[in-house]
C-alpha cells in the first residue's frame, strides 16, 4: 500500500454522537488536532471532551446547530481548521456546506458537489443509473397530481419515496391507492422537515428484498475501487440494524457484478472520497440499484473488519489530495464481521424511541470486538436526536462463530435506566430465519410480536428468586462501600437478621437473609431456603453459588428505591417498598393512544408538526388527533374512543413532553 504525504493539521467535526468520536480516533491517530462542535443541551457529551477544542453552536434545535452552516464555518475559521469532516447524517450530503468550504479555502472532507447533488437526488441518480444500463426498478415522478395519476401504472405494492432521503426516512409503502394520497402528503411533510426538500417519487416496491451494499472508494486522481459488500437485510422501519460482511446471500458471480455495477457508478461521476452503492436483491438475485450514500455509512465498521482498512482515515488522506493507499487487487475479505446498532427504543411498542438517562452503562470486553459509542459512561439520551447509543462489532472466522459471539457480547452489554433493543438484538440473532439466512428487508417488522413474545418467554423461565436473592445479597455487601452516601447508604441494615420488603414484576416479596458460618449466607424467599456464598463480587456485578447452581447478575440502583438486575440481556426491575422514598416522577402512558379518562397524552418528549382538530371537534377511536416528531420519526397521536375535543393545549412548533396532556376528550360513556 502507498503512503500518504499530505494531511492536515486540524479537523473540525460537524456532527455528534458516536461518528464524532469514531472521526475524532482517525484524526489522532494520524496525529492532527480536531475541533468538536455541539449544542447546549450536548455540552456533557462525550464527543465535547474528546476534542482537542470545543464551541457551542446553540441550544437545541437542529436548524440552530448541527444544520447550521454559518456557524459551523464560522468557527472552522476562527478555529483555523483546514478541514470539516461532515461524519453521517445532518450536513454530510450537503452541497452547501461544501461551497461553504470551497469559498472559505477549507477542505470538506467528502466527494464533489456534482456528485452529492445528483447521487443525493433519487430521480435524477436512477435517470443518470439507467444510462449506464445498471437496473433500476420502474417509478414515476412529478408533482402530487402526476404521481396519483400515473402510480397506478406501476403494480402495487408502490413506496413513495423522498427524493432527498436516506437513513431509512421518508419512505412509506402503499398497498391501497387510495391511502396515495395521505401518503404522499405525509412524506413530503417528513421530506421537508428532514431534507429541506419535499420532493418524493414512486416507485415498485420490491417483495421480499435483500438489502446489500458496495463500499467504494474514489480519490482526486480518477482513481476507483469497491471494498466488497455488506448485507443490511435486517432492518426495523426501513432503518438498519444489523449489518454483516460478506454477504451470506450473494455467490461469486454476483458479488463480482455488483462490484464492477459500483465502480461502474463512481467513475462516471468522478467519485472522490468514501461512498456507498445501494442495490435491492430479489428472490431470483436480480439486483436494482437503489441509492448512492455520498457519505461514509453507519455501518462501515463491519468492512474495515474484513478488510483491515480504515475507512475515515482513507477519507482523509484522499480529501488532502493523496491517491488511494491500496488498489483493487490488494483488497481481499477476510472472516466474518457483524455488527449491531444498539438503540435506546422500546422494541416491545413498536421500537418507540425511548430517552432519558442511564443509571449504569457497561460495554463488554473481549477478543476481536469493537464498540463505537457516543458515550463511555451513563449519560442521557436525548429526544431531539437519533436514538442510537452505540454499534457493537464482531470478527470471527465464520458466520456462525461470529454470530454466536455477537450473543455472547450483548449478553454482556449491560444498560440501566432506559429501554433499549438488546435483548431483542440476542433474539434475533438466535432466531432460525436469520441463522439459515432466510430473511427479507420486511422480516422485523412481519415478526416482531413474535420475536417480542419469545423474549418474554425466556425471562419468564428465569426463578424470581435468582435476581432476588442476587439483589439482596449485593446491597448487603455494598452497603457502606467506598464511603459513598446516598440514599442506599443512609438506611442502616446490621442486624443479625435482616428483612427486605421488595416488588417485582407487580408481586411483592419479603426476603429474609441469615449470617452463616464461614462467610455464607441462609436467604428465605417466601417457602424456599438457599444456603449460598458469593464466589464474585465487584462494584456491579455478583455471583451467587448455591447447590441449585450458579446464578450471576449485574446490579445498579436509581434515587427512587429502584434497583435493576441484568441477567442473560434480561432486565428485572426490584423496587424497595421498605424505604422511605416516595416517587414522584410522571413515567408517561403505555401507548400513543392517550387514556382512557380523556387526557391525551404524547408517548416521549418531541415536537408537535401537526394539530388536526381544535375544541368542538366529533373524533372516531382512532383518529390521528396530532403528529409529534422525536428522534427523526413522526408519531401519530390517536384517538382512545369516539367522542369530542373538550380543550387542545398545544399548536404546531411547541416541544412537548409526558408531563402534561395535549388535549383533553369529553369524558362520556
């Protein structure tokens, strides 16, 4: 491979969150100084330490911050950066950001402006696609009007699409016409608010697809290759959420296709930095071209693992105007990589983002993984992004050590405080489908009750009296560790017998634990007895050793006599009714639906977009009263009953959360 003889002496970052940090880590290691930037409500973040220097841009909201081009090249200015690293996502496929550099003499570290506007465009990118004979599916475009009339020429099902989308937003899928247009003005809606462009398309909706993508690389030189593929069929709302490399699906003759289809696509538009190639893969592996990302991808972990190339700091050494360090020949895969994006969201309510702060967060550790966070300690989430907290990575030899290492990590990954999608993670992994490979793009989504049923299952097999007797124990131990004072710590427990008042799962138990000798210990939980010892013990995790086996949990407290207890990716939530803390915390409604007493709530703190209806209004059960936006996606708030608006409290713009109703119903029968 070549060496690189130019870089630049500092970077800024316009982004946040983990790709800051993953940016951040190619930077030093290349020795150059980078510049975080971040918004008030951002200023705990990680990504802020991290950095060598750090501006805030604002307080909150998105068009004030991170999308806010003069302020980003104001500070790249003051600061002196030669270069921006955009990261993914916000202003990564912006071209205005990229004439900002170019008039300010600051190098933006991604490709041209010609080919983040025609790749970032998808009408024009399948008309440009076509000309060069790679297959595309058959769509039609024009104004409202135009596509209602034309979309039935296209057999259903249809998914209109942002023209200027990508990550999984903007995309609806049509099974009725008539439902076209609602959808229509659903998405340019979501299109505008997220892209600054409410332009969509149709096009056929591809049954039971296969999601597989082609890294390439470009640089100023003319220079092209591809970095084989990845396969992102498993996928929840269109939006990834786990990625793996080499495709199990592809054979040698496609792969080989659709490598030659993405190099193909960079050379004719000049591609210079890192970018990937989309294709949709059918049951008869015919491939169609899908997008071109002109950004580096969510999921490039799992190529630079078989790979053994890093991909950001290629992205730098090519922006400062070195050819490629390696060509195509001198690319090979190399075992097995997966990955998976861990997200604080509720996989059991329809993967509802869930914010909020941690109580505790511990990444695991082993042998060939990697973990790309947004944070090394327990911080919050919160609404006004993305609700990603980390991607985890494995390499093994194979698919199947591979994936039974992912299990064995996430089991380990333990994360208090919030809902994330762990334990649905390690299910699906386990889950047969994916084992044989017998997936589709849609397979989530068709089967997440189940797979959420499945779950609930094997919590349900593990004994109460495991995370019980494991949670007595711990406190009993670290009551008075490290000369903390807390709340755990001002409630004195050394009789000789000592009893716990506890509820969990909505059972309430009184546990006794007796001193024994030679450092054991008698715990009675309601007829049962255990003699046990404790061959483990560290800050937050125990062992318990008893002659019915070994039983080993991960254990934090919160400041409301709550105490979580990690066992197998399972979380148990054990409350003290024994002390005297009273809890007065709104925890929100178990559904967007509102309740039934006429107070309609939002699910999780967001943004109102749309008020439907005002006081007076006739509503159906089921109605979408408003829309509120969290975390990059728009959440219908619906009627719980037929009946009347009795009071709206909210117009379109306020930020809202679950602490106080929306609107209030007609209380009536």
């Amino acid at each position: 491979m070549k060496t690189r003889a130019i870089l630049f002496d500092k970077i800024l970052i316009a982004n946040r969150g983990e790709i800051a940090i993953r940016v951040m880590r190619a930077a030093k290691a290349l020795n150059i100084r980078t510049v975080a930037v971040y918004a008030e409500v951002d200023q705990d973040s990680w990504h802020v330490s991290f950095a060598d220097e750090a501006y805030c841009l604002g307080e909150q909201e998105l068009a004030d911050t991170y999308l806010n081009v003069e302020k980003i090249m104001e500070i790249a200015r003051e600061t002196g950066a030669d270069a921006i690293h955009p990261g993914y996502g916000f202003l990564s496929e912006n071209s205005t950001l990229v004439e900002a550099c170019e008039k300010s003499g600051i190098v933006f570290i991604g490709p041209n402006t010609r080919a983040i506007k025609l790749m970032g465009n998808k009408i024009e990118s399948r008309e440009f696609v076509k000309k060069l004979k790679v297959p595309t599916t058959q769509g039609v475009t024009g104004d409202a009007e135009q596509l209602i009339a034309e979309a039935g020429k296209i057999p259903l099902p249809i998914l209109v699409k942002a023209a200027a989308g990508g990550g999984g937003k903007g995309m609806r899928i049509v099974h009725d016409l008539a439902d076209l247009p609602e959808i229509i003005e659903t998405t340019q809606r979501e299109a505008k608010s997220y892209f600054g462009d409410g332009t969509v398309f149709v096009e056929k909706y591809v049954e039971e697809p296969r999601h597989i993508e082609i890294q390439v690389m470009g640089d100023k030189h003319g220079n092209a290759v591809h970095l084989f593929e990845r396969e992102c069929s498993i996928q929840r709302r269109y939006q990834k959420i786990i990625e793996e490399s080499p495709s199990p699906t592809l054979n040698d003759e496609v792969r080989r296709k659709m490598g030659e289809a993405a190099v193909k696509i960079t050379k004719a538009i000049g591609y210079n930095n890192a970018g990937t190639i989309e294709f949709l893969v059918d049951k008869d592996m015919n491939f169609y071209f899908l997008e071109m990302n002109t950004r580096i991808q969510v999921e490039h972990p799992v190529t630079e693992m078989v790979t053994g190339i890093d991909l950001v700091q290629e992205q730098i050494s090519v922006a400062a105007g070195n050819p490629l360090s390696f060509s195509q020949e001198e690319i090979k895969q190399n075992g097995h990589a997966i990955e998976c994006r861990v997200y604080a969201e509720d996989p059991a309510n329809k993967f509802l983002p869930s914010p909020g702060q941690m109580i505790f967060y511990r990444e695991p550790e082993s042998h060939r993984v990697r973990i790309d966070a947004c944070t090394n300690k327990a911080a919050t989430i919160h609404s006004f992004y993305d609700p990603m907290i980390s991607k985890v990575i494995v390499w093994e030899d194979s698919r199947e050590h591979a994936r039974k290492k992912m299990i064995d990590v996430l089991k380990d990954y333990i994360i208090h405080g919030i809902k994330t999608n762990v334990r649905f993670l390690i299910e699906l992994l386990q889950e047969e489908n994916y084992v044989s490979n017998t997936i589709s793009t849609k397979f989530c989504d068709e089967h997440l009750n189940e797979l959420v049923q499945k779950s609930e299952d094997k919590r349900g097999k593990i004994s109460t009296n495991g995370p019980l007797a494991s949670y007595v124990l711990f406190y009993l131990k670290f009551k008075e560790s490290k000369g903390k004072t807390n709340i755990w710590q001002n409630i004195g427990y050394w009789r000789d017998v000592t009893e716990f008042k506890l509820k969990m799962d909505e059972q309430d138990y009184e546990i006794l634990v007796y001193p024994e000798k030679k450092g054991l210990s008698k715990v009675i939980i309601g007829e049962q007895s255990y003699i046990v010892e404790i061959p483990h013990l560290s800050e937050n995790k125990i062992t318990v050793k008893a002659k019915e086996g070994i039983f080993r949990a991960d254990i934090s407290h919160d400041n409301f006599g709550n105490a979580f207890v990690s066992v197998n990716g399972h979380i148990f939530i054990i409350h003290r009714d024994d002390l005297l803390i009273k809890e007065d915390v709104y925890t929100g409604i178990d559904s967007p639906d509102g309740g039934g007493d006429g107070l309609i709530f939002t699910p999780m703190p967001g943004k109102v977009v749309k008020v439907n209806v005002k006081p007076g209004d006739e509503v159906k059960k089921g109605n979408v009263l408003l829309i509120v936006e969290a975390m990059k996606m728009e959440n219908n708030i619906k009627a719980p009953k037929d009946g009347k608006i009795e009071k709206v409290n909210v117009k379109t713009g306020n930020m809202v959360d679950g602490s106080k109703p929306l609107m209030v119903m007609e209380n009536g029968d």
